[in-house]
C-alpha cells in the first residue's frame, strides 16, 4: 500500500501578513484548522508540518509539538529541497502539498484530486492547471519519484522556492492531470494572505465551523451566495501573488 503524506508548508516570516498561519480563527490557529480539515481525508496515510529551521520558525515546531503531529525542518528558501528531505524522510510514495494559509481547504476535494492522481497513473495531478475551484482550495499530488526529479533538475529561482513550478512547466517529461470543478470558482478567494483575507475567513468560520467536524466548500459556496457582500473584502487582490513576484524575479540558479 502506498503511503500518502499531506505534506503541509508553513513559515512565520510571510510578507504581507507576518505570523498569518498562527493568527486566532474560530479559536484555534489557522495552521489548527487547516490540520483539522485535512483529518477528515480519507485517504491520506499521514499529516506532516514542514517548517524551516529559522528560528522565527521555532512557535511552529512549538505547535506541532503540543498537538501531536509530525513535523520537519528544513531550507528556508529552498522549499523544493525542503519538501524532497521532508518526503524522502518519511518514506512518502505520493506527496499531497497543502499550504497551511488555506484554512478552508477541503477534504473531499483533496480525496478527489488523489483518487485522480492514483486513477490514472500520474506523475503529478491537481486542481490548479488551470484552477477551477477557489484559491484557498490548491490540491497537487505528486510521486516521490517526480519530486526528486524535480529536486536534482530545477534551476530557476522559481523552480525552487514554489516546489512544483518545474513539474508543471515539463509535460514533454511528467505525466500531468488535473481535477476541475463543473462550474468555474476560481475567481473567489479563499486563501489567507493580507489582513483582507483574515477578516473575510473569521465571518466564515464564525458562521460555518463546528467543534469536531470540517467545513465543506459547497457550504462556503452557499453562504456567500445569501451574503454577498463579504467578497467585497478580498475580491480586489491578485491570485498567486508571491508566485507572479517570483517569475518577475526570476533567475537561473544552477
């Protein structure tokens, strides 16, 4: 049986929004409930922390500690290396990467998105080329084996800090997927990034959060239909901003 580890990033030291993934939500850090939410996956084998070593990164290994759950530091900028030294570790066949600033990330839709993955025999499968579901839900599943390609090949800058980039931009090598939604979501926002998206994700977690149980997509879907007017808190800011920085920025390394 193939061992499926939720490998789920994290850092204090993020730009727009320092110490984002240990900000109160519904009573719990958001890193908490992202954990909470991938408990509910059926098919993940493990859930693992990956922090860097930089000391700013000392409160989450804090966490992680008192909650019970696995944990591993590695490359501050290099999360490439750090997902490949984490993987390699933990003896993981199929990696599922999960950021921990998406605290609505679904467990159904990251069940789908490894069922895909494991359907048709993929070397990499997601739900973000092209995304279809709200940012905040970002699923990609990947072999181990195509990790530690992506590990000794990479050489952009971008390649390096975002883990996946050079998986996605190689399907003359990898064999590539993706799990879409029926109806185009993508244009919502669900990710926590800025102050914005805090106090857009604490109206939907005051509403929608339940002690021992997770929060389904369909049921944020629902209420924001009959309250519209929280979009307006988000709506302005950019996908993938950090990415778009990096691209901007982009260097060849090796």
């Amino acid at each position: 049986m193939e061992k499926i580890i939720a490998i789920v990033q994290a850092r204090m030291t993020s730009t727009r929004l320092p110490q984002k993934v240990l900000k109160n939500l519904a009573g719990r850090p958001v890193v908490s409930q992202v954990f909470n939410q991938l408990s509910f996956s059926k098919l993940l084998t493990d859930l693992l922390l990956a922090t860097s070593l930089d000391s700013s990164d000392d409160p989450l290994e804090k966490w992680a500690v008192e909650n019970g759950f696995k944990f591993f530091r590695g490359d501050l900028k290099n999360v490439l290396k750090r997902f490949y030294d984490a993987a390699k570790q933990n003896n993981a066949d199929v990696i599922v990467r999960i950021t921990a600033d998406c605290p609505l990330i679904d467990p159904g839709v990251v069940d789908k998105v490894i069922e895909g993955f494991l359907g048709g025999k993929y070397d990499y499968f997601s739900n973000v080329n092209p995304p279809t579901f709200p940012d905040g839900l970002d699923t990609e599943v990947f072999s181990f084996t195509a990790l530690e390609k992506a590990f000794l090949e990479a050489e952009m800058q971008s390649e390096i800090e975002h883990v996946t980039p050079y998986i996605r931009n190689h399907p003359d090598i990898f064999r590539i997927g993706n799990y879409s939604s029926l109806q185009d979501y993508s244009k919502f926002r669900w990710t926590l990034d800025n102050i914005e998206d805090y106090e857009f994700l604490k109206i939907l977690y005051k509403n929608l959060y339940k002690e021992n149980n997770f929060i389904r997509w369909q049921d944020v879907i629902e209420f924001i239909k009959n309250h519209s007017n929280i979009l307006k808190l988000n709506a302005h800011l950019e996908r993938n901003e950090g990415y778009i920085k990096s691209l901007n920025e982009d260097k060849k390394i090796k």
